[in-house]
C-alpha cells in the first residue's frame, strides 16, 4: 500500500495542475471575445412577444405519497390580459 501512495499521488496533483492550466489559458483565450449585448426593454416600448405562462398542476408529483390531495399544494393556474 504504501508503495502506491507515491505514483498515485503524484499522478492525480500532476492531472490536477494540466487541468487548471488548461483553464487558465482558456479564460485568457476568451477574456477578449465580446459578446452581443441583449437589448435592454424599458416600459415605453411596445412588448411583441407572447405570453409565457406555466402551470405547476402540469407536473406529476416528484414525492412519495402525502396526506394532503395534489391539488392543495402543487401550484394553480395563471389568467390575465395581456
């Protein structure tokens, strides 16, 4: 056992410092792509885009069983005019 400690050990630091490098020298890379900016909404502007609306009563439950009905607790729906 002791006889490995040394060449495994030495393996996964020597990996681990390949891999930090390797971030390294990618941040340097990508530190002067630029990126297109979103464009900023304010209130002024006409919204063009359609209504998003989820529905939590859409998903099956993801617990065990309870003591309440599903309903009681797994969210309710959303109306409005847009």
């Amino acid at each position: 056992m002791d006889q490995l400690l040394v060449p495994v050990g030495m393996t996964v630091v020597v990996l681990c410092v390949i891999s930090v490098l390797l971030c390294v020298v990618s941040m340097l890379f990508s530190w002067s792509v630029k990126r297109p900016q979103p464009k900023e909404y304010t209130l002024d502007q006409r919204w063009d885009r359609a209504p998003e609306l989820l529905s939590a009563t859409e998903i099956d439950p993801m617990t065990l069983a309870r003591h309440t009905s599903p309903g009681d607790t797994e969210g309710g729906s959303a109306s409005g005019k847009w």
